[in-house]
C-alpha cells in the first residue's frame, strides 16, 4: 500500500478528489487544476478509464476479454483485441527480464488459494498444477492480437501488472485534459504528474507489520511507485503467513521479504517489477534493478531491515 502525505497547499490552488472502490481495491485521484469544473471532469474521466480497464481485465467477470481467453485459448488462439494483447505482452517480455520471477499464469495455483476463507492447496494439488505455471505456454500471434495456451489448463491474470496500467493510463486521461498536478492511486500503485503545486509529493511506504504505520517517505515527481507486500491478501495457519504473492518456482507463497517497492517513470513496469523483486529476494531482486536504468527499489526484508538499490540514499528521519 502507498499512502500519499499531505504537504501544505498554496491558498489558491483547486484540488479535486475522488475515490471509489474498483480492481478489488481503493483507488483514488487527487489533482489541481485552475478551473474546478474542468478538474471534476478530468478526475470523473480517469475514474471511468479505470472502470474500462477493469471490465476488460477482470478475471471476476465471466464477460471480460480475459475471461474468453482463459476458457478458450487452449482449443484455439482467441482474439483479444489490440489493448490487452499489448499488456500480455509486455507482461511476458517482464517475465523473461526476470527469469520467471514474474509470471502471469500464476493463477493456474493461485485460483486455489482463498485468502478470506483462509483455505490453501495441498500438496497434490499443487504437484498436479505446477505444471500449467509457465508463461513460456503462453503464445501470442500478432497478426491477430490473438493469445493462445499451449496446455489444457492454463490460466493468465494480470493482478501483477493491471493497476500499474490502469493508473498509468488514468494519468494519461489527466494529462490529455491539461492537468499538470495529479496522484492517481490503486492499491500499491500510484502513478504522479509533475509536482504538488510547487513541491514534490510525499510518498509513504506503509511498515510492513504496521497498518497505520510509515516505513519510509518519498519526496517524488513526474514519477511512478509501486508496492508489493506481504500484507495485502493473507491468512495465517500454524503461525506461518500465505499471502497471494506466489513463487512460481514452487507455487507457494514467496518467502524472505516483507515487502518491495520500486520507483520508475512507468506505472506498468513498477507494478511488475515490485512483484518480481519480492519474488526474486534482496540480492537477486536488487541486481535486476541495477540493470534497469531509471528504476529504483526499497525492500523489507524478514527480518524487517530495509535495503536499498544504488540510486537511493537511506533517507534521513
């Protein structure tokens, strides 16, 4: 979760709000314009892309597009038009950048765990499984924009990557309608335009065993951030934690880090990446972000000890 932190507004300015519950989280847009209604509109437009992407995305919806692909797309390739073939894509090139540590056909295991109920799949299950977990058996044909599976069973979802996109282009929405100032936020990811009205945003990186507490502050602009924790879905059973964030190694909740934070100018690629670095641990986690340029990360470690990439000094409290 990142939580933006207030700084003192010029007396002048028109801040808009907004806040709904959307993609299975709370997402929210806060920006300044000079002319309040036209600041209304532009917040109430990139709610509604939101809202488009999630219908399209949502593997809750038996209507969406993605839904169509996971039913169909081992018989035969299913067309899945320009905009979600295009994030598939660039969610299987995030795979290969990591070696597999990010991997959307996590739900093959992860459609097994319910996380409310507090309920995890056995061992045969997860032996029998293991084996549709593989982007490598996901096919794209691009004279299509056509995804096929090259097994029975596969499925893809995109969690790992869909609300950096979405707010990604939410912010698109708001710079297209002239705003220059803007946070848009969907869980652990948020997407920022220019500066606060003068100053930079504040960005705060919750603790990872704190609801309300802030592990670390972030003075950003024109930049994205995105967190991946272990906080987020789980339950607890005999004193170790499931959460939803799997090793598709092993089909098993990641273990050895609390949470990852990675900032970047792009909201898609930080979403991905926070989820792979989590996966891949401190210092396979950190060599991939050294290799990034322009991207930088913060993880928590087990032992709540906060590391950080090359590019960001430990800040001062």
């Amino acid at each position: 979760m990142v939580l933006a932190l207030g700084i003192a507004q010029p007396a002048d300015a028109a801040w808009v709000d907004r806040a709904e519950a959307m993609m299975g989280t709370r997402v929210s847009v806060r920006l300044w314009h000079d002319d309040e209604q036209s600041a209304a509109r532009a917040a109430d437009a990139a709610l509604a892309e939101i809202d488009r992407i999630e219908r399209l995305m949502s593997t809750y919806r038996e209507d969406s597009a993605i839904s169509r692909v996971n039913r169909e797309a081992a018989a035969h390739p299913v067309p899945a038009g320009e905009e979600l073939y295009r994030l598939v894509e660039t969610a299987l090139r995030i795979s290969r950048l990591t070696d597999g540590a990010f991997d959307i056909t996590f739900d093959s295991v992860g459609r097994h765990y319910d996380y409310r109920a507090g309920q995890r799949p056995d061992e045969a299950t997860i032996e029998r499984e293991i084996g549709r977990l593989d982007y490598r058996l996901v096919t794209l044909v691009p004279d299509r924009h056509a995804i096929r599976f090259e097994r029975d069973g596969v499925r893809i979802n995109l969690g790992g990557i869909a609300k950096g996109y979405a707010v990604e282009r939410a912010a698109a929405v708001l710079a297209d309608a002239g705003v220059e100032h803007a946070i848009v936020t969907a869980g652990g990811d948020s997407r920022l335009l220019g500066d606060r009205a003068g100053e930079p945003w504040v960005v705060g990186v919750r603790d990872p065993r704190s609801e309300q507490g802030v592990a670390v502050r972030l003075p950003l602009v024109d930049e994205a951030i995105s967190t991946s924790g272990d906080y987020e879905r789980y339950f607890e059973e005999d004193g170790v934690r499931y959460h939803h964030i799997l090793s598709p190694a092993t089909g098993q909740p990641a273990r050895g880090v609390y949470s990852a934070s990675v900032v970047g100018p792009d909201a898609v690629l930080t979403d991905g990446l926070s989820t792979s670095v989590f996966v891949l641990g401190v210092d396979r986690g950190l060599a991939l972000i050294e290799g990034l340029p322009g991207y930088e990360a913060i993880i928590i470690d087990a032992s709540g000890r906060m590391h950080y990439s090359s590019g960001l000094m430990p800040p001062t409290e």
